[in-house]
C-alpha cells in the first residue's frame, strides 16, 4: 500500500519548493531537474519521490528517461486551509482601520482653531 504524504510536508522543504517553482512552467527529465541543484541525483530522487506520493508531481516515463510534470492543481489543499483565517485578518484589518480613524479624528479635534501657528498680528 502506498503511502499518501501530506501536501504541507511535501512543501515545507525549500528544495521540493524550488522543484516545483521549475515545473510549474515545464516538464524536465531528473537528470535535468538535478542540474538546478547543489545535492546528488539521489537527494534529487527522494525529493521528486515525495512531491509524487501527495500529488503535486507527475512522473511520465518516456523510453529512458523519466519526465516530472506538476501539478499546481493540488496545491488547493494549501490555499483552502489559508482561506479558512481570511475572516480572521479581515475583522482584525478592519479593527485597525477604525482605530486608525478614531485616531485621526482625535487630532482634528485637538488642532488649534487659531490657523496663525503662535503668530501674533
């Protein structure tokens, strides 16, 4: 039984990050993908393994080589999970816009009446 990894683990590594950042616009073979990169083919290899076991990573063999395609589409796990705090940060940007505007209608109130600045006529 294969195991399904979680999106978020896949993600939280930079490497597997910058993997996907070079599939989003194309398919590259390993041994291209492994040219990006400071680290083995086989470090290259456990990466594509994981991005391929939650879904955000296709392999298509193609004779010898083996062609990684993404699939951004998954990456809807990770908006969703962000969009369920939108109403938490929109009620707390909203809070800080009313603060703001008691906080400059507090100063018109305080300004002087007298538009000559301490200046005696």
């Amino acid at each position: 039984m294969e195991t399904r990894r979680d999106v978020f683990q896949a993600i939280a590594d930079p490497t597997r990050r910058a993997i996907l950042g070079l599939l989003a616009t194309q398919s590259l073979t390993l041994n291209a993908l492994a040219e990006n990169f400071e680290v083995s083919r086989p470090a290259i290899s456990k990466h594509v393994k994981i991005l391929s076991e939650c879904g955000l990573i296709e392999i298509d063999p193609n004779g010898r080589e083996r062609y990684c395609r993404a699939r951004m589409d998954k990456l809807s796990e990770v908006s969703d999970w962000v969009n369920q705090y939108s109403k938490f940060w929109e009620s707390q940007l909203d809070a800080l816009d009313l603060y703001l505007q008691q906080l400059q209608n507090r100063e018109h109130k305080t300004e002087p009446k007298n538009k000559n600045h301490g200046k005696t006529i």
